[in-house]
C-alpha cells in the first residue's frame, strides 16, 4: 500500500472529506487527489507532517515504515 492509499484510508476512517483536509494543512483540494491517486508521490515533509497531525497518526504510518516487510507493496 503506498502514502496515497494510507492517506485516504486514515481521512475516510475520520470522515473527513478532500476539501476538509485541504483547507487544514493550507494546500488545495486536487492536491489532495493527486497525493491519494498516486500521481504526486513527492510530498514535501512539512506537508506529510501536518497531514499526519491532522489525521491523528505519525509521517512514519503514512510512510508505511511500521508494516511488516512484504505488506508495503
């Protein structure tokens, strides 16, 4: 699973909408699309960061640096 599926996943579980989570970390909401499209992997770490306090987890989560090996593909 990559960022864009974890991002999503997380946003959804809170019932946060795109606009919503665009709005709180300050970019716009086809930015958001992108990220969880896959079509913008590079998200700048600041970015990451609020998106992970926003979502109430941690950068390392939304990395996938806590799954198990083989689970992250």
């Amino acid at each position: 699973m990559g960022i864009g599926e974890r991002i999503k996943r997380r946003r959804i579980e809170l019932g946060i909408t795109q606009t919503q989570l665009a709005q709180k970390i300050g970019v716009y909401r086809p930015t958001i699309s992108d990220w969880e499209r896959g079509a913008a992997e590079n998200i700048l770490v600041g970015n990451l960061r609020k998106v992970a306090e926003v979502l109430h987890t941690t950068p390392n989560d939304l990395l996938g640096v806590n799954e198990k090996e083989g689970e992250n593909k």
